[in-house]
C-alpha cells in the first residue's frame, strides 16, 4: 500500500518552503536533498510519518521564519511535528547573530551539535533512521566534493574540516550506541572515506572518542 495525501501534501510543502534554497555552494535545489533522505528512510523501512518528516527536517531549521511547530503539527499530526523537531538542533531565526565573530559562530555551531548528538542517542527509532538518512546524503556529498575540488570544500560550512569530522564521528558514535543497523554503517564507511581523502586518521570511533 503506497502513502496517502499527507504524504502528497508534505512533498507540495516541502518543495514550496525550500524553493529558493541551494544546496552549499552550488546550484542544487535544496529539495533534492530532501527527495534523497525521504526515499532512504522509505527504503529502510522508515513509516509514512518518517518519511513525511524526513521531507520536513530541516523545515524549522533552515525555513523557521515561514513554518513552526504548531504549523507543522495542524498539517501532518502530532507524531511527524514530534519528529521534525527531534531532528532539529535550533529553531533560532538567525542561527546566530549576523555581527557574530567567526568565533561566536563556531561556539554556537559547536555548543548545538553537542546537545544535538547528546539526545540523538535516545532518540526513537525513527527519529535516528531520519537522522542517519540525512547524515549519510551530506556526507557522500562532500566525499563527491573532496574528489572533485579537495579540501576547498570544507571552506562552505561553518565548521572547518577538523570539526566537520568530528561531528560526523559523534553522531556515528551516538546511533551506535543505540543498536547499530546497515544505515549507521554505512554513513561510517563514508565518513571513513571522508577521513582518508583530507588524510586524517580514519579509524572506529567510540562513544568515549568523541566525548571527550
């Protein structure tokens, strides 16, 4: 049995607040990525919930000036509304403000991804599966980058590349710790290419790794 029109209806949403988004430093629709992580929880036995938040989850965070909770919740219940704001690590309109010194930004991004990661590991299920979706779609991304343009590819996110692979590592970690599935291992065989093409040490991480 295929999905029913709230799945119809989240696609239309997603596509209408995300028009104008691109992808980072490129010309990409920023939906594309959004088709990718929703087909992959779908194909990971991901419900339809899952899916429709894996269409919206990054509808508060990057769209929080046009969407909210509520919204969400009144359009496609309260279990998909519960999901996408599991998935989100701010819901502040700038993430940070816009005379922020790099190093304010860098603390803020950090001071997010920490608490981010902390309660991702008790996360339902289908939270993490959405979670590791996501992951998995931007990390091959970069790899495909670092193979076509290096290192410069890094210089389009907040956090430099040390950083970036920390926060994969950690969330690798984090998902482990909540029972491992094929998903979670294969976003660290990518992560583990993403080490070896900037020539870090790539390695399992533990939980205790990246708490530290």
């Amino acid at each position: 049995m295929g999905y029913g029109p709230r799945f119809d209806d989240a696609l239309a949403y997603a596509s209408e607040l995300h028009r104008e988004q691109r992808r980072k430093g490129t010309d990409t629709p920023y939906v594309t990525h959004l088709l990718w992580v929703a087909a992959t929880v779908g194909e990971h036995g991901g419900d339809e919930d899952a899916v429709i938040a894996a269409l919206l989850h990054d509808a508060l965070e990057d769209q929080g000036h046009r969407t909210d909770v509520a919204t969400i919740e009144a359009r496609f219940g309260h279990g998909v509304a519960r999901m996408v704001l599991a998935l989100t690590d701010t819901t502040a309109v700038p993430k940070a403000p816009s005379d922020a010194t790099r190093e304010t930004r860098l603390a803020s991004w950090r001071a997010r991804k920490e608490a981010y990661v902390a309660h991702i590991e008790s996360a339902p299920a289908m939270v993490r599966l959405v979670c590791a979706a996501d992951k998995l779609h931007n990390a091959r991304s970069i790899v495909t980058d670092l193979r076509r343009i290096g290192p410069a590819v890094f210089d389009r996110f907040t956090a430099d590349r040390d950083l970036t692979l920390w926060y994969y590592r950690a969330v690798i970690a984090a998902l482990r710790a909540a029972g491992s599935v094929a998903i979670v291992e294969e976003l660290a065989r990518v992560v583990d290419e993403m080490h070896e093409l900037v020539g870090a040490r790539a390695s399992s991480a533990t939980e205790a790794d990246w708490k530290s």
